[in-house]
C-alpha cells in the first residue's frame, strides 16, 4: 500500500502545484478546525474531503487540516468508532477510493462548506479556522457553524481580508501623475493680402491729337498756333 501511496502523491502533487499557483497580490494561509461535541460511544466525526480524503475528529480541540478543491468541499459526518482506524489508514496512504465508501453511509451532520486557499497579501491573517457546534442523537447528527476566523502569526484574530483591487491596465495613466499641459494653440494664420490690379490704363488718344476727353496737347495756345498757320497757307 505505501508504493501505492507514493505513486499517488507523484500524480496527485503537480496537478496542486498547477491549481495553487498564486494570483498576484495573494498568499496562500493554513487551515483549522474547531468541533465542540459530545460524541457518544460508538461514534466518531469525521471531516470528509479533506486533502487526505477524510480527518478525524477529535472533539474540542483545535486541528490542522488540509484541503485542496479538487477533493471538493468539506463537510462533517458520524461514523461508526469501528471505521476510524480504516480511514486513518487509508488517509496515510492517500488512498481516497478506500476512503470514500467508509464515508458514503455516514450520518451527514451540516452542509458541506469549501475551504480557503489564497488571501490577498496585504492581510496579516496566516491562519483560517472554523468553529463547529455539532449535536449527535443516536444515528443523527446535527451541527451548525459558529464562526470562522482569520488569525494572525501569534494566533490572535484578524479582521476578514477584503478582495483584492483590479490590476490596473498597462496604459492607464497613474493616478498621482499631474496631467499633461494643453500644447499651446496656434497663432491664427496672417489675412491674404489682396493683389493691387494694374494700374489704371490711359484713355487712348484720338487721332487727331486729342485725349478722350476732347482737350488738345498744350491749351488754347496750340489751338491757336494750328489756326495761324493754316490761315497763311491759304
């Protein structure tokens, strides 16, 4: 059986290395249980879905567990005192197909719950644990969850870790960054200057001499000289 158990723990190891790859942000905590009961003789608790596939409990006191999502969520059974050293046993060896049909005719006592891998790392919590109040009748049990705590290295209480904030996108700008100044606007563009025409053209002369305007080159006295000399040749 112990090879088995090997054989088992090579296959079963990566497969929670892949699963208990850290978030950024997060660390993983340890696990605790606390049942207060009184257990009858005969009788026995168990932690089903535990990483060993069921713990014993002993009534109490406080237990390290372990737990892994793949084994499912946990959850509290009766069994009969003849069963605990099979599941001890078989939990040693990691066999959790023995495991479960010792557990499959137990008494269920309380809902099953899951456990708690990762916190964000910002809390001082290390530790997470449960503590049950279970009541057994007989073949019935009953119990219900009186509180589950976060606690510290030094075992005091912790308040609950909050979830982690969102990773910010890669561009965004930060939040304490100043914002970047305006870029100045540009100078308005300087008026199109209108081209002059060409100047004004000259009114034609006529051919007599005379401008447009009927005046001859030099006055009254070049009219005069015209009328002299054209006198005498006559």
């Amino acid at each position: 059986m112990r090879p088995l158990a090997a054989a088992l723990a090579v296959l079963l190891f990566p497969l929670a290395a892949r699963a208990d790859l850290l978030p950024d942000g997060h660390k993983g905590v340890e696990l605790s249980i606390r049942v207060d009961a009184q257990v009858p003789s005969g009788k026995a608790l168990v932690l089903a879905n535990t990483f060993e596939g069921g713990t014993v409990i002993v009534p109490g006191t406080d237990q390290k567990i372990g737990w892994h999502p793949l084994g499912g969520e946990m959850q509290l059974r009766l069994v009969a005192a003849g069963e605990v050293d099979k599941i001890k046993t078989a939990g040693a060896d990691l066999d959790r197909d023995k495991i479960k049909p010792l557990l499959a005719a137990a008494a269920v006592c309380a809902p099953p719950f899951a456990g708690v891998r990762t916190i964000v790392d910002t809390s001082p919590a290390v530790e997470v644990r449960w503590t049950w109040r279970a009541t057994i009748d007989g073949n019935k049990c009953s119990a219900e969850l009186v509180k589950q705590e976060y606690l510290d290295a030094t075992g005091k209480v912790v308040p609950a870790p909050g979830p982690a904030e969102p990773p910010k996108p890669i561009n965004a700008p930060l939040a304490d960054a100043p914002s970047p100044t305006a870029p100045p606007a540009p100078a308005p563009a300087p008026a199109p200057v209108k081209a002059e025409g060409p100047p004004a053209a000259k009114a034609q002369e006529s051919a007599g001499g005379c401008d447009a305007g009927g005046s001859a080159p030099g006055g009254l006295a070049g009219l005069a000289l015209v009328w002299l000399l054209r006198r005498r040749r006559r």
